[in-house]
C-alpha cells in the first residue's frame, strides 16, 4: 500500500477515459497502462494466470496507484493530468 501511495501522488497520468499510465518504482524508464481492473505488469499477469477463474481479485501496486489517485480526484476535484 505505501508503494501505491507514493505512485498515486506523481506517478499516475491518465491518458484518456479509464486508461492510466503509471510508471515503475524500480526502472524510472518502465510504465506500465491501467486499466480500472488490469495492468499489464509482470505481476498482474502472473496473478492472473495462476488464478484465474478462482474469484479472486487481482491487485499489483499500480491498479492500487489508480484505485488511490481516483479516489482522491474524486475528494478534491484535482490530480488528473491527462495526455492528448
């Protein structure tokens, strides 16, 4: 959750209507594209894979990132910086 938050604050551009860049904590050259219920990280993906069809929520740092910077665009009607 402290990751997702730090995304949140600079970390986050949405690019158009429920599709989000967010970059990497790692690789300052890496960014992963969020969805409100996907990323395409490494970690989503094996989630994913693994558990599939289990009813079992997928989450990674990112998806939270997104969850987190609606949320507070929401509250203050501020944060979203979209790329056209």
């Amino acid at each position: 959750m402290r990751k997702a938050k730090a995304l949140a604050k600079n970390g986050v551009v949405q690019i158009e209507d429920g599709l989000y860049q967010v970059k990497s904590l790692t690789n300052p050259f890496k960014s992963y594209m969020v969805t409100s219920d996907s990323c395409d990280c490494e970690g989503f993906r094996n989630f994913y894979k693994f558990h599939h069809g289990k009813d079992l929520k997928a989450n990674c740092s990112h998806l939270e990132a997104v969850r987190i910077f609606k949320a507070n665009h929401k509250k203050t009607g501020k944060g979203t910086t979209t790329r056209k």
